[in-house]
C-alpha cells in the first residue's frame, strides 16, 4: 500500500496525489493571509475568480476552499445592520481593501497559481521518468538474464554432443578390438597416488576444465531426459554457485560435488548441490520429486565420475533446513563418510524418518550413496534433497 496522508480532514494517498495537496494547501494559506481585512465586495470577487477558473486547484482542498470563502459571504451579509452601521463597515472594509489591493494584487495570485501549476507538472514528469528508469532496468535485467540462461543451456548442449560422440567412438573401437581411449592414456597422480584413467567419452571434456568430476542424468521411464548437466568439484563450494563450465560468470552456477567428498575411494555419500532456478535449470525441477507419481517414473538416477559409470535408486526425498553449528539434531549435509555400520545405520533412521514416502529401498553399510540438494523455498533457509542407493 502507497503512504496515506490527512491534510485539511482530507486524505490522500501516493506521493503525486500528496504533492498536489501540498501544493493546494500552501496556495490556500497565502490567498487566507490577504482575507483578514478584505471587505464583501472584495471577497465576492475572489469567490468569481475562483468559481471561473482562473484560479485552479488540483484537489478537493480548493473545493473545500471555495465553499468555505461563500460561507463566509453569506455570514458577513446577513450580518450587516442599520445603514449607519454598514456605512461605517463600508468604510472601514474600503479602507482595508486597498489596503490588501496594495499587498496582494490580482496578478500576484494569478502568478502564485500558476507557479503551484508548474510545480504540479515538474512532479508529474519526474515521477514519468521515475517509471520509465525503473520500467528500463527491469527490461535490461530479463533481458541479460535470458542471455545467461541460454548461453548455459547452449554450453550444456555442446557439452552433452562431445560426450555422446566421445562414447560412441569408444564403443566403435571397442567392438573394432582397439584401445578404448582416444589417445594415449591419462594418468593423475594425488600425491605420489596414482589415480584410474579417465573414461573416454569424458576426456575430452576433461581437458576443458579440468575441473570436471562426473556427469548426471536423470530420465523417466520411457528415456525422455529430465536433467543432464556435467559436474564439477574444486576446493571451494562456494565458486560454482556463480560461475559456468567455462569460468564465465553465470547466475545459473554449475552442479558440483561438496569438496569434501571424494570420488576415488570413494565416499560413503557422494553429495551434489545446485542451485534452485526459477527457470528449472539445474536442480529447478528438484523439487518435483515430492510427488510420489514423479518419483515412480524417475526412480533411477546415473551418475558417472569421470574414472567409473553409476547408476542409482531413488531411496528418500526430504525437506528440512540449514542447522545452527550447535544444533545437534541430524545434518544430511554433513554425511559424506560413516563411522562404521551403527553410525550409517543411524543416518539411515534418520532420513527414512524424514522422507515424504516410503520407496522400499534400504541401504546397509557398504553401500555407496548419492544426494542431490538444492534451495527450497517453503521456510528460511529450506533445503530440498534426494538421496539415492548405488545398484552394484
């Protein structure tokens, strides 16, 4: 709601309409200030000039105005006396009128009037051109905002066609008895640890950004995709909460994996974040696994490091919220590795407990888990996840 003001008994709302009042009010006073000594003939001629229009106001105050000057003539009419008397208030009323003929002059009203006119239109314009800026900006901001999304959705897609051409060309060498790397093998070292050759068809993208720590997919039953982004992982989880595969700034971000987990060994629970895109991109259609029809036909989920293929089962999807430090109660976000089978067990309960419906699925110590968890928006600092079980 705009602010609401009472000037004169009257009110107003909105910063135009408060202005004009203003504007009136103060044009009121200085025609009152001349009043005190005006004689009838004086103030019958003011009530002319304000009934023709040659003075304008633009509320209800010069209305009110108006009717209270004619009030006045019918009050100072009825009251004259003898004609002694009214002689004398002729008089003594001439004498004051040219009195106030001298102070205000019918061009200094005419003047006063027009400048409140000007003033009423300055305010017009500026609070136009208010608009108009703000009308621009939000135009620019959809507009920058749709080159960010369709720029991520474009790098996605070729991403998506290297690697597909990448795999096919592995299968064809593979069925051809060739090496199934595209060249000469790949090894990293973590330390003086060597680490497993990349997989082919994810070379390619690897030697991009090396920062690339998988591939995830998510199709319904009948192979129509849901999602399909590739997956980064650095030291820092904040970094792909703003920028794209490329390193570009993009408010879509990236998935990535908590730097934290490790995909080599790997990890009792492997968790991915993305960000909650009005859009859907990223893990915008997340949340559509709080229906258990959705879940039916999304139930499996492939996850590829870049070293070995994955696919999961869909195990619970939950709503909760980021915990204080000191809040004891269970934190899904910290999970990446178990104690032993009690410690999983627990976190297991926990989850289950939390879940929107029961899948059937269970998991034991030893499995290997994947989470995926993103933004919400039913409470302050909502978190929507999906947690799903390895099938070895």
């Amino acid at each position: 709601m705009g602010k609401i003001v009472i000037i004169e008994g009257r009110k107003f709302e909105g910063d135009k309409e408060i202005a004009a009042a203003n504007a009136d009010k103060a044009a009121i006073d200085k025609i009152k200030a001349s009043m005190d000594h005006m004689s009838l003939s004086d103030l019958k001629l003011l009530s002319k000039k304000l009934h023709s229009g040659r003075i304008n106001f633009g509320t209800m105050l010069g209305q009110d105005f108006m009717e209270e000057i004619d009030r006045t003539i019918d009050s100072m009419e009825r009251s004259e006396g003898s004609s002694e008397e009214k002689s004398e208030i002729r008089v003594s009323k001439k004498k004051a009128s040219d009195k106030v003929k001298k102070t205000v002059p019918d061009d200094d009203i005419e003047k006063q009037a027009r400048k409140i006119l000007e003033q009423q239109e300055k305010t017009r314009r500026i609070i136009l051109f208010a608009s108009l800026f703000v009308a621009a900006a939000c135009i620019l901001y959809i507009a920058i905002y749709n080159i960010a999304k369709n720029r991520s959705a474009r790098t996605t897609d070729l991403l998506s066609n290297l690697r597909e051409q990448a795999a096919n060309e592995a299968q064809a060498q593979t069925q051809q008895g060739q090496d199934e790397s595209s060249g000469a093998p790949i090894i990293h070292y973590v330390g003086e640890e060597e680490v497993p050759d990349i997989l082919p068809e994810y070379v390619n993208l690897y030697n991009q950004n090396k920062r690339l720590i998988g591939w995830l997919e998510i199709a319904d039953i009948n192979g129509e995709p849901f999602l399909a982004y590739p997956v980064m992982q650095t030291t820092d989880n904040e970094y792909y909460l703003t920028h794209g595969f490329n390193q570009e700034n993009d408010k879509n971000g990236c998935i990535f994996m908590d730097c934290e987990c490790d995909a080599i060994k790997p990890s009792d629970n492997l968790i991915l974040y993305g960000h909650h895109m009005q859009s859907g991109r990223m893990f915008g259609n997340l949340v559509k696994y709080e229906d258990y029809n959705f879940y039916l036909t999304h139930r499996i989920i492939k996850f590829d490091t870049i070293y070995e293929h994955g696919e999961y089962e869909v195990m619970f999807a939950f709503r909760t919220s980021l915990k204080t430090e000191d809040d004891i109660s269970f934190k899904y976000y910290q999970f990446i590795d178990a104690n032993g089978a009690e410690e999983f067990n627990s976190y297991m309960n926990e989850m289950a407990q939390m879940s929107l419906y029961d899948t059937g699925v269970t998991a034991v110590w030893g499995d290997h888990l994947l989470t995926l968890s993103t933004c919400d928006y039913e409470e302050k600092n909502g978190r929507f996840a999906v947690v799903a079980r390895r099938i070895e």
